[in-house]
C-alpha cells in the first residue's frame, strides 16, 4: 500500500467507504431487484465477451463475488482470482465458494491500483469500479498484468446521452430513493450519492484516452440498455520491445532524477 497517500487517494477511499459500508448482506438482491434483474443481463454480456481459452482471469473490485464466481462456473478449468477492497464484501464471497465448493478462485483484499501479479492473465474484468478508480493508473497495472493480446473490459453506469433518457433515469433515482433507501437504510447514502456522481464521473473518457496511452488496441465502446452503462473492452497489443522508453515517457520528470 502507499505510505504517503493523496489527497485523491484518500478521497476515493472515503467514498467508497461511506457508500458501502452496511450494504454487504443486502447487496446481491438489491443489485439483482434494483435494476429489474437488467444487472445480471449485463453481467451475462461480460461474461460472453470473455475470450476462450484455459489462461486465468482476474476479476477487480470483485464485491461479494457475483461475476467471480460466474466466471469461475463458465470456466471451470481457468483459475480466477479476485481482488477486492472492503473486507466486508470478500468476507460474503468467501462464504458463496466455501459453500459452492469452489476450486478455482482466489480472493485478494487490496485496492484494485495496488495489486500487482507476475500471473500474465487472458481477461482483466471489472463492474462498477472504474468511476471510484484512479484509472491511469489501473490501465498501466492492467497492461503490465495481461498476456499479449489479453483483453480489458470495464463495465459501469453512464450518464444517458439524451432528454427523454435523462428524464427516465432521473425519476428511477428519485423513486428508490423515495422507497428503497427509506426501507433499507444502509442504501441512503447510495441512493443519495450515485446519480451525482454518476453525472459527474469521466471514466469513459478517462479509460480511452489511458487506453490509448498504454497502446491498447482494439478500444471498443458498447452501450447497454438504454445508454444506462457501457463497457470497454480492448486488447494488450503485443509488446514491440519498446516499454521501456513508454514508461520513461509517462513517469514524471522528477522522478527520474538520480539520487543527489
Ligand atoms: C457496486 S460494487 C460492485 C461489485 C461487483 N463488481 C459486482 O458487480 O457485483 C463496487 C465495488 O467496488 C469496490 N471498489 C471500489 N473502489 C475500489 C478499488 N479502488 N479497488 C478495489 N475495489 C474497489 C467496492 O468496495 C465495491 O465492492
């Protein structure tokens, strides 16, 4: 872990923190009942996108485990691990493969930008992290984790693109949380909390131009129901022996300066 964290660092920490602390025990049947099961079709679409093959997966922000284990399920021979950074969610995964008998998942408690693996996965996964995730970051780890052409695929929500899509979205927050959030008070601070920042949130952007950064190829952007989330997934272009020179590039200045 850092020994000097940011400001952003701790910001982001402080957010997810206060979003979800509580929300464990309820979180698969308010994801699943929440978005009228639309949560499982997108899961199923990442799911599909996973290229075939027998190399391991990596599932990030992993939360109590729902699409580590589908993954594990639809790949019984591949290993899966999955990385997490509340307790209180791993702790609910851990129990659904203790009680599923599961064999080939692996369950890490770290801040997804500080897991590094010498594993050379075949698919980097996530759900629903990349607005509370210093994504530059992530997408250089995530590159320095994939196997040559191994994909990354991002998935969460966005902010609709047009009036009458907006109008919609808005009345299903106020609706939950004017109904949900009263009846399940560890929600309130989700229900109150998401919409703005799902407005707000630039992780499209961010992620496509980190994407490019790290020469990425293939970049393709899909939107799901209704523009309500998206995925982007791309692939690690095979390296062409010049990562060094990519990374001196990116690394600031001073940080290249040899010990006075
Ligand atoms: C809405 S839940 C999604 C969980 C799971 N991916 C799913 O789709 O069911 C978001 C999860 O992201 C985790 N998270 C947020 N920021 C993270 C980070 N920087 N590193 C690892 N996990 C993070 C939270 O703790 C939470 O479990």
């Amino acid at each position: 872990m850092k020994n000097d964290p940011s400001p952003i660092y701790d910001s982001r920490l402080e957010l997810v923190d206060r979003l979800f602390t509580g929300t464990g025990p309820t979180y698969d049947s308010m994801v699943h009942w929440a978005t009228f099961g639309i949560d499982r079709l997108w899961k199923r679409r990442m799911l599909e996108l996973i290229p075939e093959g027998n190399g391991p997966v990596l599932d990030l922000a992993c939360g109590t485990g729902i699409s580590t284990l589908s993954i594990a399920r639809r790949f019984p021979h591949r290993q899966v691990v999955g990385v997490e950074l509340r307790d209180e969610y791993l702790q609910l995964a851990r129990e659904k493969i203790r009680r599923e008998a599961t064999d080939n998942v692996e369950l890490v408690l770290c801040r997804a930008e500080d897991f590094h693996s010498a594993t050379r996965f075949d698919c980097i996964t996530s759900s629903y992290l990349a607005k509370y995730a210093d994504l530059p970051l992530l997408t250089r780890n995530c590159r320095d984790m994939l196997r040559p052409e191994g994909v990354l695929m991002m998935h969460d929500f966005t902010y609709p693109p047009r009036p009458a899509l907006i109008a919609v979205w808005r009345l299903y927050f106020m609706v939950m949380k004017q109904t949900v959030a009263r009846v399940f008070p560890a929600w309130q601070e989700i229900y109150q909390g998401l919409p703005r920042l799902i407005e707000e949130t630039q992780w499209l952007a961010t992620l496509q131009d980190s994407l490019a950064r790290n020469r990425f190829s293939d970049v393709r952007l899909e939107y799901l129901t209704l523009y309500g989330s998206a995925i982007v997934r791309a692939v690690n272009a095979p390296d062409d022996g010049d990562d060094e020179a990519r990374r001196l590039a990116e690394e600031p200045a001073a940080a290249r300066q040899p010990p006075a």
